[in-house]
C-alpha cells in the first residue's frame, strides 16, 4: 500500500509577474514532488495564485481594469511559465475561485462557531511604503525604512489568538522538524514568547475580499484568506471533501523566510481553534539575491524564468538553483554563475559522461550493452564505483529527504567525476585498438561499469533535471523513466544486451556569448517589468494620498489599540486642526549631509552624518533605493532636530529628515533655491 504524500508552495501573490524567486520555490516542490512519485507515494502536488486585497483593488485602478481581470491575466502568467517548465502540480487553486470562497466562508463559521471570533476595531500605525502595520507611536517613524508612518482607525472582527501561545510553544517543542530549518524555528519560538495579541481577520474600508458570512460590510483579510487554500484547494467545506480526508493534513508546505510568522503562528492557530489536523511540517527558504538584493520590482533586479528558459532551458535553471543555493540560506543569482555551473556539471560533466560512454558502446558494441567479465578482465576498480554507487544512492535519498538539495547534488556529481576518471585511466578507445581477448573483455567491463553508473545518476537526478534525465535514459535504450521505481534503485540493474537509442549531446556547451544574450534580454524586457513596477507603486502611492488612513494588504495588523470593552487609545484625525503652539514644538533645521553610506543588511536604509553648525548629528534614512550616498555629499537638506532619539538596526537615529513622497512611494527630500545657512531654523 502506497503511502500519501501533499506538499504545496505559498499561493504567489498577483501584483507582480512571476520571477526566478517564484521559481525557486516551486521547482523545489516539483522536485520533491517528483520524487515521491518515483518512491510510488500517491502524491499531490498544490501551486495557485493569492488574488485578493487592498493592494490589488489599487493596482487593478491604476490599470483602469476591474480586480478580476487584473488578478486573471497575471494568475494565467503564472500558469503559463509552469506549464512551460514543466512544472507536475496536481491542482492550481485561484482565490477567486467559488470553491475557495465557500471553503474559506465555511472555516470562518467554524471558528466562529467555537468562539474564537468577535468583533472590535483597530487604531495603530502603518507604513505606507513597506505596507505594514508597526507597533510605533502616532508620528514615529516606521522602524524598517524610517518613513513616517499613518494613523488608522477600522472595525474589524479578532481572532482570539492570545489563547494560543502555550499550545503554540507545546507544538514546537514536541515536534522540532515542524518548522525547518533551526533558525526559523528559534525565530517563531521567540516571537510567540514575546506575547500574542488577538489579530484582525476582517476588513470594512474596501471591498475586494471574501465577504464574512452574516455581515456583508466587512471582507475577511487577505491572509485568513489566502492560508485557507492549502485546504480548500482540498474540498475542505464543500460537499465533496474526500480529497481532504485523503490528503490532509499537509506534509510539507514549502515558504519563503519572509511570511513564516502567518504560516507557523496564525495557520495553526486557526487549524487549532477548527479542531483540523495542523500540518507535519513547514519548510521556509531564504530569498535568492541578485547583485546582493533580494529581487524586487521597486529596485528593478528581477530575473525573468523565460530568458534562462529561451537560452539554456529549464534543467539549467533547476539544477543551478537546487545545487548553488543551499537550501534553507539566501542563495545568489547571477548569470555568470549559472553558466559556469551550467557548463562545468551538465555540459562537461553529467552531459559528456552520457555522450562519450554511450557513444563508445555505440561504435565499439554495435549499441548493445556489453557483457562485464567476472575473470581476470575485472579489477577492483569496478567494485570500487559500484561501491561509490551504492553509497551515493543511499545518502542521496537521506539528504534529499532532508532537502539538503545541493549536498545531494554535490554526492551525484562526485559520482560522475570518479566515473569520468575510471573512464581516463581505463582508456577504452586504446582497449579497443587491441584485438587480443582479454582487451576486448576489459572494454566490455569498463564500458558496462561506466554506463550502470551512469543510470545510477540518471535516476537520482531526474527530480532535478527531469528532460534531460528522460533523455539520457532514453538513449541508455530503458523507456520511460516515469515508470521507473526509485524506491528500487540498486547497482547491477542496466541489462545485458539492451539496445541503445539515438545518440544525441543532451547539454550542449554555453559559448562566451551566452551570458551576453541573456544580458541583452532582460534588458529588453525591463521597460515591460517596469511598467508593471509602476502599476503596483502607484497603488502604494495612492495609499499615501486620499487613502492614506486606510490599511494596506501584507501584514496583518496586531495588537488591536481599541477592541470594544477597552478604552480606545487617543489618536490623530488627518482632518484635525492644530495649533500653532503645536507646531511650534517642532524644532526643523537646516543641515549638511558630512558623510552618507548604506547599512549593512538594510537595503532601505542610509547612515547620514549631518552638520547642523553647532554639533554632528547621527540620521538613519530610509532613502536609499532613490539617492547612491556619494549624490548627498554636501547636500543641504531640513531635518526634524527635537525628535527623541531611536535605535533602527541596531543604530541610534538622531532626528529625522523632511522629504515628500511621490506617488509610487519614491522620496523626494526638502531643499532650498536660496543659499541657506547650516543650522537655520524653519518657522
């Protein structure tokens, strides 16, 4: 009897095309997908798109279209470039689907039903240009970028997730593979220590949502929404949940590091209050950087999956990313990289293994697999690959069971290497030159070693590489790799005897252009990507404006100010007048910029030394992805000088600069046409 196996990636979120970062995540679950299924699990496989949100409402006027459309055309993006790489998912759910809407209603009702939803309303801060909420004072700075941050105020309905902190840390601790890897568990482990606070699930002030059963005035947030799919997609509220009896719960579900507070605090939180089954575990990856940033339609540095498919294929992307990155870390990404790799494994390694073993069976045994000697034509060198097989087919499925992805890698091609040196000392073409019987048995056995341990590889990385593997399987004269059991994989397998398909290079090498080319492509289609960054800024942009004590999508808002029973936390209406004592207690004064540079690890953020003529002061920007430090030498600009110092990355910020924000959130800071002196104040 087969065992079951469901894995899912994140739902990719449709305000942005698709890039390598996507990929990234989804090819690591066909991989492991794929694998499974060779084992003989019976396996699903769920991928689909988040299509909900204030961010989408926003994104979809800007594009002068309605939400649906705009959610369609970039959900079928994301479909398309699966498709085309090849990707086995069992299920592509859409958020906007019906049977999604009807799940997510039904698990609303549920934990309703068991009382753990109530309704109240929110006032905190958020940060515009981050879209998200901050524990910060009304006025402070958002502690990521040190924007200024808005005031809002909504009714919203709770979910009592303060009643679960100590089943929360019971979970983890008596199941330490449910978050992996370490680092992220230690994370969440100490996020919920710090204390939870009931969190908003509803929204009232837009309407592009699930609406919330029995209250049509509010939609219900966007991450309820969206981490419900896992089961809906499933059948879970429907009347035909048997795929959700079979399947559920998860055994894997594969995330970016950036959202593993939704998935492993709020997820099963709610699947507690349902009393569902949590799933077995929650795999978070780090974030594949390109020039050493994480990709990013506002900073202009995403990859698109169609140049490297256009120019090397789809096998190249997956095993560069499998076994460059090591799994679980921030990986890099660059194109110089990917064909280096490219070339030094798949073309001169794993692709000349096939071609120069096959193509020797091919001319020297009419392409028929000869029969290995067991007399004196058999050496140890022979036992010594079959051992060095042996052992990679053990710790490759122990490691790849892990998702050690690259060390499995690493173990494969270690593999080919030690074949490709037997080959080297062996010389079979001299072999061949002789006539005499035991060099054409020694031929035999050398060619029939070289090309059993090439099946081994072929088998072990067709998860990773699945055209290239088919090929090379094909040409080993095996059929259908497909229907091969991995499960069943051991030395001594290739028959004696079987006839050889066509020969073909199945990993031709890059030439120097080729990195050129795929340069020039991208380059191409940046005004296009562009384009979409525009689109999507501009809804930020918007929030700023007339909508800028409304809340944004991305972070779910916590620690609700004001819940209906307790006293609601004074706030500050836009619409409020004040004095002119008030504004006098703003001290504003000119400064020259002295010294700017980047903070390590904060893409966001620049350290200003400014001169405000009577002392030096220590400023923390969060202008970096709009002025390079050297354009602010000498640059005279107005600051907020009677602020209270606050620490950002570790750093103490001494003020704060004045700078207006453009529609996209692009900043623009305060200047003078006249020759200001330092240290002048503005009244």
């Amino acid at each position: 009897m087969s065992n079951k196996f469901y894995i899912t990636t994140p739902i990719y979120y449709v305000n942005a095309r698709p890039h390598i970062g996507h990929s990234y995540t989804t090819i690591a679950c066909d991989a492991i997908a794929r694998r499974h299924r060779g084992l003989g699990d019976d396996t699903w496989f769920l991928t689909g798109t988040d299509e909900h949100g204030q961010k989408i409402e926003r994104a979809a006027a800007a594009a002068q279209t309605s939400p649906q459309k705009f959610a369609d055309n970039v959900s079928a993006e994301f479909r398309a470039l699966w498709d085309r790489m090849g990707i086995t998912y069992d299920d592509y759910i859409r958020t906007t689907s019906e049977r999604h809407k009807s799940g997510v209603q039904a698990l609303w009702r549920r934990l309703r039903d068991n009382g753990y939803i109530y309704k109240g309303s929110y006032t905190g801060q958020y940060c515009v240009f981050d879209e998200m909420y901050v524990e910060v004072g009304p006025g402070e700075p958002c502690p990521e970028c040190g924007r200024p941050t808005e005031t809002i105020k909504e009714e919203n309905y709770f979910f009592k997730l303060s009643a679960f902190a100590e089943p929360l840390i019971e979970l983890y601790t008596s199941q330490p593979d449910f978050i992996r890897p370490e680092t992220r568990r230690n994370e969440v482990i100490a996020f919920v220590k710090s204390g939870l606070r009931d969190q908003s699930i509803s929204r009232s002030t837009f309407s592009w949502g699930i609406l919330v059963p029995d209250d049509p005035k509010h939609v219900i947030y966007v991450w309820f929404d969206a981490l419900a799919n896992y089961a809906t997609a499933l059948g879970y509220g429907s009347s035909d949940d048997s795929k959700f009896k079979k399947f559920w719960p998860a055994d894997v579900h594969m995330i970016g590091k950036e959202i593993v507070r939704f998935h492993c605090v709020y997820w099963p939180a709610f699947l507690m209050a349902a009393r569902l089954p949590l799933p077995k575990s929650i795999v978070a990856h780090g974030w594949l950087l390109f020039e050493e940033n994480k990709m990013s339609k506002s900073r202009g540095n995403i990859v698109r999956s169609e140049t490297i498919l256009d120019v090397l294929g789809a096998d190249a992307l997956r095993y560069f990313l499998l076994r460059e990155v090591v799994f679980g870390q921030d990986g890099s990404f660059s194109f110089d990289a990917l064909v280096q790799r490219y070339n030094s494994d798949l073309a001169n390694g794993l692709g000349n293994l096939a071609s120069r073993t096959l193509a020797m069976i091919t001319r020297y045994f009419k392409a028929e697999v000869p029969y290995p000697s067991h007399t004196a034509a058999h050496t140890p060198e022979e036992d010594l690959v079959a051992a060095l097989a042996k052992h990679t087919i053990k710790e490759f499925h122990e490691l790849f069971e892990q998702h050690q992805f690259s060390r499995a890698l690493e173990l494969a091609w270690a593999l080919v290497a030690a074949v490709d040196k037997y080959i080297v000392e062996n010389e079979p073409w001299a072999l061949a030159e002789q006539q005499d019987e035991n060099s054409r048995a020694r031929l035999a056995t050398v060619l029939y070693t070289s090309a059993e341990a090439l099946r081994i590889v072929t088998a072990l990385a067709y998860p990773v590489i699945p055209q290239a593997a088919a090929k090379i399987w094909s040409q080993l004269g095996l059929g259908d790799l497909t229907t091969f059991s991995l499960a069943d994989l051991h030395w001594g397998q290739l028959k004696l005897g079987t006839r050889l398909g066509k020969v073909e290079p199945v990993f031709p090498r890059a030439d120097k252009s080729t990195i050129e080319r795929m340069q020039q492509m991208e380059e191409k289609n940046r005004a296009g990507a562009a384009a979409s960054a525009t689109i999507a800024e501009g809804a930020k942009g918007t929030a700023a404006t007339a909508s800028q004590a409304q809340a944004v999508e991305g972070r779910t808002p916590s620690s609700p100010a004001s819940v209906e029973g307790r006293a609601p936390s004074p706030v500050h209406s836009p619409d409020a007048k004040i004095a002119i004592d008030d504004f006098a207690k703003v001290e504003l004064r000119v400064a020259q910029v002295k010294v700017a540079e980047r903070v390590k690890g904060a893409d966001k953020l620049l350290r200003l030394e400014v001169d405000l003529g009577t002392e030096t002061r220590q400023i923390l920007a969060g202008i970096a992805e709009a002025y390079t430090p050297e354009t602010l030498i000498g640059r005279k600009i107005v600051i907020v000088a009677n602020l209270a110092p606050r620490k950002l990355r570790g750093l103490e910020s001494n003020g704060m600069l004045l700078a207006a924000s453009l529609e996209g959130g692009k900043p623009v800071l305060a200047g003078f046409l006249e020759d200001v002196p330092v240290g002048a104040r503005l009244k």
